[in-house]
C-alpha cells in the first residue's frame, strides 16, 4: 500500500516542477513581449510546447496511481476523486501531509500559472490591436470604403478602428 501511495506522490512532484518551469517560460515571455522580442517569445512558446506532453504523461499516472490505490482500498469504482477526498482516505498522517503538502505546491503553481498567462495573453491582444490600429492608420481607408464612402456615411455607418471598437 506504501508504494501505491508513493506512485502517487512521484507524479504530483513531477507535476509541480514542471509547473514552476512553466511559471519561469511565461515570465521570460512576459518580459519578450514587453521587449518587443518576437524571435525570444517564439522559443519561450516552444519550450512551452515541449513541456505539456509531460504534464499531460504525468496526469495520466497520477490518474491510474490513484486509481490503483483507490483499487487497493477496495474502492475501484470510484472516478474523478478529488485530492480532498483522497487525503481523507488516507491512514497515515505523515503519507497526509506530504498530499496536502505537494497538493498546496501544485494549486499555488496552477494559480500563478494561470495569471501570468492571462496577463500574457491580454498584453498579447493589446499588441496585436496597436499592430491593426497602425496598419490602418499607414494604409488609410481600404477601397472599399474609398468606393462606397459617401454612401455609408449617408446611411449613418462609419468603420471604427480596432482602438474604437473596445471603448
């Protein structure tokens, strides 16, 4: 039964120092975009691209650890058991506070991870609407608009940029 419990252990902290170079890759592409760095977020988001096959190869043994553990317990019918319930389930109070102290590490990653990518993610459509923005402003007005102008500005229409559409 240890080492049912040490198959789930292994994975999670594979889990949460993957998790901590993903922190440190969306910190570095951070720091490109706001460098104007194309060429360093580029080798950030593939760096980032090689690291999830392993989240998702250590989700799947942590998955099938807790389920042969589960199994073990004579509780092989029970799917989708949250970490919660498994620390509950588990006899031991040192095999408990090394979950809840690797599940602590794991959610605290996941957390950051997650804002640092939606920051990530607006500076990155705040960049590409300043890209757009100029484009229409070097371009000027398609010819489309040059043709049908008069007209739509008749009708009430006008084309806004990307700036006047989000405010």
């Amino acid at each position: 039964m240890e080492s049912a419990f040490e198959a789930i252990l292994e994975p999670l902290h594979g889990l949460a120092d993957i998790y901590g170079q993903l922190i440190g890759l969306s910190r570095d592409k951070r720091e490109a975009v706001l460098e104007n760095r194309v060429d360093v977020v580029a080798a950030v988001t593939n760096k980032e691209a090689r690291l999830l096959p392993q989240v998702a190869d250590l989700e799947a043994k942590r998955a099938a650890a807790v389920q042969s553990y589960l199994a073990g317990l004579g509780l092989g019918g029970a799917r989708n058991i949250r970490m919660e319930q498994l620390i509950r389930l588990i006899p031991s109070a040192e095999a408990k506070r090394a979950l809840e102290s690797v599940t602590d590490r794991l959610s605290q990653a996941t957390d950051e991870l997650r804002r640092l990518n939606d920051f990530n993610q607006q500076m990155m459509r705040t960049h590409l609407e300043y890209i757009h923005y100029s484009i229409d402003v070097i371009a000027g007005p398609s010819e489309d608009e040059a043709t049908y102008h008069r007209s739509l500005q008749e009708q009430g229409f006008s084309r806004p940029s990307q700036f006047d559409t989000r405010a």
